[in-house]
C-alpha cells in the first residue's frame, strides 16, 4: 500500500539537548529527498541540509526520515517546501538558530538552490 499522508510537523519528534546551554552546530545531509513538480507532474531530487543549533531539544532522526518521505508524493515548488521544512522544522524543536538549505538536480541545464534561515529573537 502506498503512503500519500501530508507531510505534518507533528510527525517531527524530539528528544532533550544533552548540552542545553552550549552553544554547538548540528548538521543534517539528506541526499535522497524527493517531491513533485506541481507544474509538470515530474518528479524533483534534491539533497536537503539542516544546519541548527539546538536549544532544549534536538530533532529525532527517525521521525525525521520519515516526515520527509511523505513528500515524495506531494505537488510543491522548490522555494515552497524549503521554506515549509524550516517552519516545521522551528516549530518542532525550537532551535537557537536553523537554516535549511535545499540543493535540486539541474532540470533543463538548470540548477537551482534554496537557502531558508531562521535566527531566535
């Protein structure tokens, strides 16, 4: 059976900073992230980077990979879903400081990169 649900922030777990206080960079590659154009209906292939500073909790991995599969099926331009993976992203485990970066295989002798940044008030 395949599995088409929305992608949701509530599928994005945490787990407690073990060394809430300190300021340190954690950095997420993910190199096989897929989506749909919704123009043409073809897919799109991009490697997605999460660069964050925790603060009281860092991001599970699991849950990560898996919120991220559900966009395999999911119509969205390039500028929409980096943005939507950081406001997810910010809103799961409120991170001092984030930024996602999304880097998408040439389509038409063209490639494209999306850079999202987030910083604490």
């Amino acid at each position: 059976m395949e599995r088409t649900e929305t992608p949701s922030v509530d599928q994005l777990e945490t787990f407690p900073n073990p060394r809430p206080g300190r300021d340190y960079t954690i950095e997420i590659v993910c190199p096989e992230f897929t989506s749909v154009c919704p123009k043409t209906g073809q897919p799109d292939f991009g490697t997605i980077t999460f660069l964050y500073t925790p603060g009281e909790t860092c991001v599970e991995l699991k849950s990560l990979k898996l919120y991220l599969q559900r966009y395999r099926h999911q119509g969205i331009f390039y500028e929409q879903v980096t943005n939507k993976l950081l406001d997810d992203f910010v809103a799961a485990c409120q991170p001092v400081r984030c930024k996602v970066v999304s880097e998408w295989t040439p389509r038409g002798g063209i490639r494209t990169t999306v850079t999202c940044s987030y910083e604490r008030a």
